[in-house]
C-alpha cells in the first residue's frame, strides 16, 4: 500500500473526532474606523438625540374644562406647579385644586405648602392625604383615586414638573381609568427644559434618574 493511501485512510479516520474550519477576523485598521464613524455619528446627531431624550420625559399637554387641579408638589423647587395651577384656575379651567400631603407631614411642611398656595394666589385648595408606600407613585395614585372618586371628581388636570410629568400622567392615567376619572396633563418647566438640560450637572442628573424611573414604572411597576 502506497504512503499517499495511508495518509488518507488515517485522514478518514482522523474526521470522526476533528474538523478543520478558517476563521475571519477584523484588522486593527477596520475596528478604528468603526470607533471613529460612530463617534462622528453620534456628535452629529447629539442635539437631535438629546432633545428627544428629555422630551421622552415629559407628557403631551392636555388642558381642557376639568372638575379638578391634581399639584404635584414635591419640595420648594415645586413652587412653580402652585402657581401655574393658580394660572389655570384663574381662567376657569378648574374649580378646585387638590394638593396631595403625607400624611405624618410635619407641621412645616403644611405651612410651606400654604405659603406656596398664597405666593401664587390660590385662594383655596384641598389636600389629599396619602400614606407614603412603596412604590410610591403608584400607591399614591390609589390613594387619590378613591379620595376623588368619593368627591364625585370625573376630571383632572395633573399639573406635575417637568421631567417627571410623563411617568406622572402614566400612572395616574392607568390607575383613575379603572374608576372612570379622565385625566390631563399639563407639565411646568423651569430654568432648565428639553433644550438646555446637558448644559448643567444638575440637569443631566435630573434627566437621567427620570428617565431610568420612567422605564421602571413602565416596564416592571404597571405590567
């Protein structure tokens, strides 16, 4: 038997157990140019992504003719909601104002949110007491559903700060459906807005826990 058939039958039965394949890879030449095209890709497109970043954080406006305010108030930069409600109430769009408060609030803080309400000319508002449970937005949102169901409220316009006011009208949206109450939006901004909020750390701090909370609430919370 010839050397070129044994070498063949031992091929044979080397095939069995081992296989030979070929493998491409990239040079160091293309994986740079990669790096560099999605860099320039992505500092060209940077406004266009951070507008829409923020502006995914924040609720259509909805105003219309409603039985009620919903003020989201959360501290003393929330002073703005206070007196866009006001605002609103002037120009008839609501006859009352509902202003959600802890109920173990302290004494203080019932007198800074009466300060709020008077700054901004709210001549009366009624405060809705709610026990602090997590996840808090949510059971907030129960808590105030049957408070204003129990008032005979079919109508509310949720005046909430900015960044937050899309995971705000989501929740409340799905949770005041269930008892028929229908629900507006109207989202208060203050210095900083969908155009300016990279310019400072506070800003993008801001925008960035309120967007992972907002993808929490969406996908995991009201599933």
């Amino acid at each position: 038997m010839s050397k070129s058939s044994l070498r063949r039958q031992a091929s044979d039965w080397r095939r069995h157990f081992f296989y030979r394949k070929e493998s491409l890879h990239t040079t160091w030449k293309l994986r740079i140019s990669i790096v560099l095209l999605i860099v320039l890709a992505t500092a060209a497109t940077l406004r266009f992504w951070r507008l829409q970043i923020a502006q995914s954080l924040v609720c259509a406006e909805k105003i219309t003719a409603s039985d009620g305010l919903l003020v989201e108030y959360y501290d003393l930069g929330s002073y703005l909601v206070f007196e866009h409600a006001g605002d609103l109430q002037r120009i008839g769009m609501a006859p009352r104002i509902f202003v959600p408060v802890p109920k173990n609030a302290s004494a203080v803080s019932k007198g800074v949110t009466e300060l709020m309400a008077h700054l901004a000319r709210i001549s009366s508002f009624e405060t809705v007491p709610i026990q602090e449970i997590e996840p808090i937005r949510l059971n907030e949102a129960k808590q105030i559903r049957d408070f204003l169901k129990a008032e005979g409220v079919t109508s509310i316009v949720l005046v909430t700060p900015d960044f937050r006011s899309r995971r705000s009208f989501l929740v409340y949206n799905t949770v005041f459906s269930s008892a028929g109450i229908s629900v507006g939006c109207a989202p208060v901004f203050g210095l900083t807005n969908p155009q300016n909020w990279t310019k400072t750390w506070h800003g993008i701090q801001d925008v960035t826990e309120q967007f992972l909370k907002l993808q929490y609430y969406r996908f995991y919370v009201l599933l």
